[in-house]
C-alpha cells in the first residue's frame, strides 16, 4: 500500500508529505484547493503523462517520490522482470522528478528507470478511478477482459489460443500450398520431361572432347593413313630401297669402325641413341596406322552424340559435369514437388483435427464466460440495490461471433438503470450519480479478484446526495476493510466514514498561492464535515448533525467488525 507521499513545486503545491495508512483515507477541501493536484501527483509518480507546466511557477523542477509498504508478489515479479531488487522487507521508493524544461528522471528503489517502467510498475501498485479520466470498465473492447478475470479460466484461455493459433498456421500453409498446386503441377511436367531428357543422354564428364577427338580421327583417317603409311616406309625402307632406319644403322657401324683412330665415342653414343629413338618412332607410327578405321557409321554415330551432348549443353548453359549436377537438383525439387501434395492431404487432416479441437476448447471457454458472466451480474446489482438502485437490472450479454485468438465470445455489459427502461449498453449512461454508483459496484466486485492493494477515488460521488451517498459511504469502507481506498470527495456523508481524514486548504502569500495538506487529528473533523454541510458559518447545529453524522459513520464500523451489516 502507499505509505507516503511526498510533492514538491508542483503546481500550487510548494510542498506536501501525506502519510496514508490502510483503510479509508478520504481527502476534501474547498474547490480549487488542490485535491486533484495530489491526484495528478500520483499519477505521475506512476508513469502517467505529465506536462512541464505541472512545475510550479518560478521553479525549475518538480518532484514527487512515493514509498509503498507490503508490496504483494505481482510487484516482486514485475521488478524482477524490469532489472530491479526488490527490498527485503517488501517495501519500495518510486521517484520522479520533471524538470521546467520537459525532461523526467526517474527512479525505483534508487535505480535509474525510465517513465515507461514506472507506468509498467503502476500498474500492479494502484488501481485509480477518476471522475473523467478513467472509464475503461465502460468500453465494450475491455468487457471480455474483466469477465476472464472473475472466471479465472487464465488456463483454458492459453490452451484455446495455443490452439487456434496452430489452426492458422496449418490454414495459411495450407492455403499457400493449394495456391501453389496448379504450378507446382505445371514445373512437375517440365522437371520430369528434364530429367527424362539428362538421363537418357546418360552424359559422362569429359565425354564431349573425346568425342571430338575422336570425330577428328574417324573423319581424317585417309589423311592419316597415307601419312603414317608414307612415314613408316621411310623409316622402314620399301621393296629393296633401304629406309631411314638402316642406312642409320650404317652410319653407326662406320663411325665406330674408325672410333679407335679419332674420338669418336662421343658421336658413336648419340648415333646409337638416334637409332633406338628412330626405332621407337617407327614402331609407333606402326601402331597408329593399324589403328587407323575407316567407319562412315561410327563417324556418324559419334557425330549424332556429339550434336545430342553439344545441344543439351547450350539449352542448359553448362558442360556435361554441370547437366549432371543439374539432373540431382531437378529430381530434388520434383520430389518437393510431390510430397507437397501428400503434404496437403496430411496438412487437411491436421487442420480438421485441430479445427475441431479449437472449436471444443472454445467452447469449453464460453462456458467459463457464461458462468462468471452470471455471477458478475447478480453481484453488481445486489451492489447496486444497495447503492439505492433497487429497480436496476444488469447483465453480461454474450454472443457468438467469429473465432479469434480470444475465443468466439462477443461481451457486453448492458443496464437498465429504472423501471420501463430497455437494456442498454454500459457507456450510454447518462446519469452522473448512476453512473458513479454503477463504477463503484463493479469496482467493488472487481476488487475481489484484484491483487491490486490500493485504489483511489476522484470524485466517485459525483452527482450523488442523500441517502444514496450515505450507501457510496459504507460500500467504499467495506472495500477499504481489504484495501487501502484514498477518495477525494465533496461528500460530508463519505468523509464521515474515514479512517485517516485529510484537509486540503489554499491560501495567498504575497504574489504565490500555496496549498497545504493537514491530517485532522478525531476532534476537527466535525468542524470541517459542517464546513462541508453548511457553508462559511458554522453554527451549533451544524457541528451536531456533523458529530451524528460521525457517531453513524462509527457505529455502522463496529456493526462490520463485529459481523453484522448495519444498513
């Protein structure tokens, strides 16, 4: 809960510390004293948006610092989850201090922090309701919310939407398959008739430059033959006319003939190595010719190939190495191809399974709605009824309406505040004092699943008087028994019933206004419920109604205490 709050220059606020205790802390005070500016103080403290003219004039900075005691463990997690220790002792100092320039420095427990973190911590700190500002529990978008709230159905609603988030994401693949199928089915024809066509050419690497080797060959194997043949006889010698081999071997033997006579080894070597090498050539140039072939059919056959293998080659823009790499990833992607259709049968059994689970599970999950939707109702109007609303008729009206990520259910909170009046949704009350009274009930009945420790007021009797505001009296102290409520409130029927009454007062000093906030010890309070009752002159009678009016607020107190409800 908030244990102090300490506002400087902000506003006509130079400066104020309020200690607030559990219970029912009520705040009152003249009309432009400064009640909402300690609002606003809070506000701020819990990352609301402020302006730099919310710095008081003719200072540079303003500064509000909040210290909370017996923070419940959502507040434990939530520093935790934003990088800061919390205290041993369960307490925590949140500080913000808004320069005149526009700039904010904040803090938690002493760490730097940024606004965005305070807001985020706010939000498990305290829960404020304002006369203007605050009215989300009238939009239709939040209803759902609240109503998953009091089912506390925070499992089955993961569960749905685990599901039905898995149902669209079958259903997308799916759909993106099915828009797929036609031409899928159109590049599963040309990568067969590809395939087809790389492996019936049966393509080895390397194969077309044999071929054309050997294509050269077949088609020059006259040209070859007569040369080699040519060649080989003169090497060899033909008919009786000696060839070049031996008249080689001639000259050997003459040289080494006259070897001892002159130096001759040396040349007897090389003629000697000449005739083995000539030899060779020979015997190789004979090899050659005997392979020599004159095959018109086998040339044309290599031609055929050749022209098969140089056509496949440019269509694909690659060598026979590349349409063999180009064959594997052809038949890859033709079985993508084929197992996206058995992909699609399996996928439509899938999104049928799922399909009807998801509609099982929401099913499940308005159950849970209708139920709390019931319970809710009958709760707010017997809080109502009690607020002197006796005829009023509230109900959580609920329809199917397309599935989404939250289930089929379309809520809505509709009233009917006064006999003969039509149902009608939440927002169009017009009424200020019903619809004072209205928030007031639900917040009440919220308050119950709400581990939120404390809740303020702004106003929450506007447009209330009378006996009807005696009972916003009694139903905000049985709220405060659990929590710490702070109200800021006009109503002497309200601040009767505090526990920890708060003066808010404005006075003018020279060319500044100043506003002071004073906790009015037991003895005061009389004086300012008469201000409240009767105006600048407080008389005898005033002062009696004002101390029956506390003697009422007491005794309806003891009634609670001891178990008994005194209405």
């Amino acid at each position: 809960m908030l244990s102090s709050l300490k506002i400087e220059n902000i506003a006509v606020i130079e400066s104020a510390d309020i200690s607030f205790d559990i219970g029912l802390n009520v705040l009152t005070g003249e009309t432009g004293a400064g009640k909402s500016i300690i609002i606003d103080s809070i506000n701020a403290i819990l990352g609301e948006r402020t302006s730099k003219e919310l710095v008081r004039t003719g200072t540079n900075a303003a500064s509000v610092t909040a210290f909370f005691i017996s923070v419940g463990e959502k507040v434990k997690e939530k520093l935790e989850e934003l990088g800061v220790e919390c205290e041993e002792d369960y307490s925590l100092l949140l500080q913000r201090k808004i320069s005149a320039d526009g700039r904010n420095v904040c803090r938690i427990n002493g760490v730097t922090a940024t606004v965005s973190m305070l807001k985020e911590l706010g939000k498990t700190l305290v829960d404020i309701h304002g006369q203007h500002d605050n009215r989300s529990l009238l939009l239709k978008d939040n209803h759902l919310s609240y109503i998953d709230k009091l089912a506390s159905n925070e499992k089955i609603l993961s569960e749905y939407s685990v599901c039905y988030k898995k149902f669209v994401a079958l259903k997308k693949e799916l759909k993106n398959l099915q828009n797929n199928e036609e031409e899928n089915e159109k590049n599963a024809e040309v990568l067969r008739f590809q395939i087809d066509e790389i492996e019936k050419a049966d393509v080895a690497p390397g194969e077309f430059a044999d071929l054309s080797a050997k294509r050269d060959k077949l088609a020059n194997a006259e040209k070859i033959s007569t040369a080699l043949s040519l060649s080989y006889n003169e090497l060899n010698g033909e008919d009786e006319e000696a060839g070049i081999i031996l008249r080689l071997k001639n000259v050997l033997e003459e040289v080494k003939s006259v070897s001892a006579f002159d130096d001759m080894d040396e040349v007897s070597k090389n003629l000697e190595s000449a005739v083995y090498t000539v030899v060779e050539c020979a015997q190789s140039i004979k090899n050659g010719l005997d392979s020599v072939e004159f095959n018109p059919v086998l040339l044309e056959e290599t031609e055929e190939r050749l022209d098969l293998l140089s056509k496949l080659m440019k269509k694909y823009g690659t060598d026979e190495k590349g349409l063999l790499a180009l064959l594997e990833e052809f038949k890859v992607k033709l079985t993508k191809i084929d197992s996206s259709a058995e992909r699609i049968e399996k996928l439509t059994d899938e999104l049928n399974n799922v399909g009807q689970e998801m509609l099982e599970k929401a099913e499940n999950l308005s159950l849970t709605r209708i139920k709390a939707g019931e319970i809710f109702a009958k709760r707010v109007c017997d809080e109502l009824k009690f607020l002197d609303m006796p005829n009023v008729k509230f109900e959580v009206s609920r329809n199917d309406k397309p599935l989404g990520v939250l289930g089929k259910d379309d809520i809505e909170f509709l009233i009917s505040a006064n006999v003969g009046e039509e149902m009608k949704p939440l927002i169009k009350i017009s009424s200020g004092g019903e619809l004072s009274r209205i928030m007031l009930a639900i917040k009440n009945v919220f308050s119950e699943k709400d581990d939120v420790m404390t809740m303020i007021f702004d106003e929450i009797d506007s447009g209330i008087s009378g006996q009807a505001a005696t009972k916003v009296a009694k139903k905000l102290y049985d709220v405060s028994e659990g929590k710490q409520v702070i109200c800021v409130t006009h109503l002497s029927q309200i601040a009767a019933f505090a526990d920890n009454h708060f003066f808010v007062s404005k006075e003018t000093h020279g060319e500044h206004t100043f506003t002071s906030v004073k906790a009015l010890p037991e003895n005061e309070r009389k004086y300012e419920l008469s201000r409240i009752n009767g105006g600048t002159v407080i008389t005898q009678t005033l002062l009696s109604a004002a101390e029956e009016m506390l003697m009422q607020a007491d005794s309806y107190k003891r009634s609670r205490k001891n178990g008994s409800e005194e209405n």
